[in-house]
C-alpha cells in the first residue's frame, strides 16, 4: 500500500470511533448519574447531573477529533 493509503485508512479509522466515542460517554455518565440515584434517593438529580456530565465529555472528545483534524 501507499503511504497516502495507509494515512487515509488510518484517519478513516479514528474518525468512525469518534461517534462511539461520544455515545459512549453518554451513556456512561448516565449510567454514574443513576447509580448516584439509586444510592442517595436523589432522583432524578443524579441522573441529570450524570447525563450533563457524559454530554460534556461527548462534546470535549468531538473537539479534540476536530482539533486533530485541523492539525493534518
């Protein structure tokens, strides 16, 4: 393979994780967030708080994929 082919398969690869990447951290923060309200009684506010948190973090991994891709 070319060295272009390698780079662009590469680039390809890392760009169809980003969606995973976000959903799962989503999930993940709502997850946290209803374990929160399962032990504390807090419902629905650790499941809020959890969800805005994973959102958070989907958001920030979609900046650094853009961030990375501006660099190349």
């Amino acid at each position: 393979m070319k060295k272009r082919d390698v780079r662009w398969l590469k680039e390809v690869a890392y760009f169809s994780s980003v969606g995973l990447s976000v959903a799962l951290s989503i999930f993940i923060g709502l997850g946290v967030g209803l374990l929160i309200d399962s032990k504390t009684g807090w419902s629905p506010w650790g499941m809020f708080a959890g969800l805005g948190l994973g959102i958070a973090a989907g958001f920030r991994n979609l900046g650094l994929a853009i961030k990375k891709s501006r660099k190349l």
